[in-house]
C-alpha cells in the first residue's frame, strides 16, 4: 500500500479488517469473473515480446499454470465456490511485512503486532497461521552450467506479423547482496544496450534489458 504517512494506518485497517471478516457479494463476484475472462480471453493479442516473457515464466516458474487451464476452471466457477474455498484459505494465513519510507522501527513492529491482532484474535476472523513446515519459498528451475536451451513458441495471434526473441541470463541464487548489485547492473547497463539495439543494429521497435524478478 501507497499514501499519506499520517493515513496509512487508517488505509491498512480498512483493507486488513475486509480481508478478516471478508464477504462474497454475488453481483461483484459476477462482474470481477466477467473481467477476469474478458482478460484471459484476450491474453492472444498481446504483444509478441509480452507473451515471450509469459512463456519464459511458464518454464522457469514452479506452480504456475498456463492462461488457458486457468480460463478453463474460472468458467465453472460460481460465487459459492468462493464462499467454501475462503475458510479453507485463510486457515492457511501467511503474513511477510516490508516497510519503507518515513517510519520508525518501532512503529513498523506495531503495525505488524496490530495487523496479527486483527487476523488471528478478532472473535470473528477465520484466519489462522500457516505452520513454519508449510512455508512456500520461491523456487526457479536451475539452469545447468554450460548449456544453452532454446525454446520456440507461435504467437497466439495469427495475425500479428511481428516476432520476439527473449535471452535470458541465469546469474545466482537469490541473495541480497548480489540481487541489489545486479539490479545495478540492469540500471548501468539499460541505457547502453537499447542504444546499440535499437539504435545501432535496429533489431526492432522494442529492445530492452531489466532484470527479471
């Protein structure tokens, strides 16, 4: 969440206390699925470059399905799915904090200390902690030293003429020392490589470098 220092504390509340005593409205159910199709059924008209990007998630990624699997369960869902899968779900409550900007250390800790004080002892909220044991982590396929693995996929809009090449580079384990030293290299390096891209060798409308996250 984004604001006013001075209103944060009223913004986490409001959100907070939906989620604890969270209730499914039919009429928005029905809107919010009619959107979410309506997204997913468009996901072929996206531009070529988006959808290499999508496909190199799909590979690299643990649990995560193809749009199409998902467009396919989202079409049998109905607004008492949600009802039954919501107790479920917040029976499994996993809370991760980050804070920036103009707070105190102290206040941070009480705003945690406050958010798990709504979540689990409200005498109305379902929610209960997720057990350490079944604590997910973010986990990519390792890519082997040495190998290079080359993967070609269609665009889904057949009528699109144009044509992406994604190449991406595998550095380290996740760490945050070397993570913040290659976001810098994304920086340094962002300006320079769409010049020579684009510019230099106009290899196409689009060119660039960022580190993927």
């Amino acid at each position: 969440m984004v604001g006013y220092n001075d209103k944060m504390r009223t913004l986490l509340d409001t959100v907070i206390g939906k989620i604890a005593d969270f209730e499914v409205k039919i009429d928005r159910f029905s809107v919010i699925k009619e959107t979410m199709t309506k997204g997913y059924e468009n996901f072929k008209f996206r531009q070529p470059y988006q959808q290499a990007m999508y496909n190199c998630t799909l590979i690299l990624e643990e649990q995560t399905w193809p749009w199409d699997e998902e467009l396919a369960a989202l079409s049998n869902l109905e607004a008492r799915n949600l009802e039954d899968f919501l107790p479920r779900m917040l029976a499994k409550t996993f809370i991760e904090c980050y804070f920036a900007g103009n707070i105190e250390p102290s206040e941070a800790e009480s705003v945690v200390q406050h958010i798990e004080g709504i979540l689990f002892n409200s005498s109305t909220s379902v929610c209960k902690s997720l057990p350490p044991s079944q604590h997910l982590t973010k986990r990519i396929v390792k890519l082997e030293r040495g190998l290079r693995y080359y993967y070609p996929a269609m665009c889904l809009n057949q009528q699109d003429e144009n044509s992406s090449l994604l190449h991406y580079i595998q550095i380290h384990q996740d760490d945050l020392k070397q993570n913040v030293l290659l976001q810098l290299l994304a920086v340094v390096a962002k300006q320079p490589a769409f010049h020579q891209l684009r510019s230099v060798e106009q290899l196409g409308y689009i060119a660039l470098l960022r580190q993927r996250k």
